[in-house]
C-alpha cells in the first residue's frame, strides 16, 4: 500500500486537520496507518510532543511510535528548516528523515507524511520540500484554501510537482475561509486549470472530535481514489 505526501498551497491551510481526518477515516476502515510530520516548528508544547501538530496527529492514527520517528527534528521557531538554520544553527538533516521515515514504513502499512508550508518551502539553500517527496518516492496530495488567491497558489504548486515530476493523487479543497470562493465554482475552475484530480472539498469544521472528522472526511472524500495504486 502506498504511503502519501501531504503538501499545501501555503502555510496555515489546514495540512493537519486534513492528514488528521485522512487518517482517522483510514484507521476505521481497517488500515494500519501511521504518521510522519519530517520536520516541525513553533512554540515548544510544554507536555506531550514538542509540535502541536504531530500531538494532533498521533491522537488520529493512534500510534505509539517514538517521536524522533514521527518527528526527526524540530525547531523552536515559526520558520522554514532553511530560515531555523540560519537564526539557530541547527542544520536539517535529510539523511536522517530518510532514515527514519524507512523505519516507520516497515512498523505501518502506509504512511501519511505532512510537509512544512508550501511546496517550495526551503529546507537547505538548495533542496525544498519538493526534494524531500521525491527522495521518499511518494505520490502528493495538496491542500488548497478557498481564500481568494488559491487559484494562483494551487496552479504553481501543480506546476511544481510536474517540475519534479512528483505523482499527485489529487487536490482537497479545504473550505475554511469565510469570504472566500464559492466551493463548487472553485472545484470547477482548479478541476479545468490544473488538471489534477479532485479528491473532494471539506467544509468549515466547528467540531474537531474524532467523531466529527470521521464522519466529515468519510462523507466528502474520495478514499477509493486515494487508496487506488
């Protein structure tokens, strides 16, 4: 079974709760699947996991991985790995992900890995985070916002995965934005302009139990899709 890449359109679209939904919805239709978040940064949680991020995503798959599997490395700054390394000092280290993310795939049968911002999210001087899905040889799924200007983001990120000629499963629209496009006209425009294959759109979420997500993502995503090799 495939592993999976989830990237964005920016930073804040909403990668977690997506990769959180995903696999919960997973985890009940019988998929022993984990999580992988390479790389994280922000305020330190002063329990639990240092990223906020990988707590929520260890709470939806409900694994018991170590956390330098589930996150190798974390920087103690809201900033890119490049932008960490510069103001820190503390180098990204590919080898290691690589590594650990071989680990991880022998303990699950599929792997669901959430990038750091963008695609083009610089993690060395010369290597993005379109390096770092290319070197774990995983098909993408991008998030895209409903906010005006998604349309311009999500066609340069489609155009960068054909650049790296990254496999991309499809597009989920997260429609968290109020103000923003119209859900099924955007669907319609990103479906004619990029190409891609549209996965599903989810709506505003108020309720973020498991329950919640479950029932959201099982409803509004196209998981015969997902799953398909």
């Amino acid at each position: 079974m495939n592993s999976l890449f989830i990237t964005g359109t920016d930073t804040d679209i909403g990668k977690t709760y997506v990769s959180a939904g995903i696999a919960i919805t997973l985890r009940k239709m019988g998929i022993d699947v984990g999580i992988m978040k390479p790389f994280a940064a922000g305020i330190k949680q002063k329990t639990g996991f240092k990223s906020k991020d990988v707590q929520i995503l260890v709470n939806a798959a409900k694994v018991n991985d170590l956390e330098t599997l589930l996150n190798p490395q974390f920087f103690p700054i809201m900033a890119s790995p490049y932008t960490a390394f510069k103001n820190l000092k503390i180098k990204p280290n590919i080898k290691l992900i690589l590594s650990q993310f071989k680990k991880l795939s022998k303990l699950h049968s599929m792997i669901l890995v959430e990038g750091m911002g963008g695609i083009m999210t610089p993690i060395l001087e010369n290597y993005f985070v379109t390096h770092l899905i290319k070197d774990m040889k995983l098909p993408a799924i991008i998030v895209a916002g409903n906010k005006i200007g998604t349309i311009n983001h999500t066609i340069m990120t489609c155009i960068m995965c054909k650049k790296y000629k990254i496999p991309l499963k499809g597009i989920i629209i997260n429609n968290f934005y109020p103000g923003g496009y119209d859900a099924k006209q955007l669907k319609r425009d990103l479906e004619n302009l990029t190409n891609a294959p549209m996965l599903g759109t989810i709506p505003r979420i108020n309720n973020f139990t498991e329950k919640s997500l479950y029932q959201i993502f099982k409803k509004n995503i196209d998981f015969k899709s997902i799953l398909n090799s």
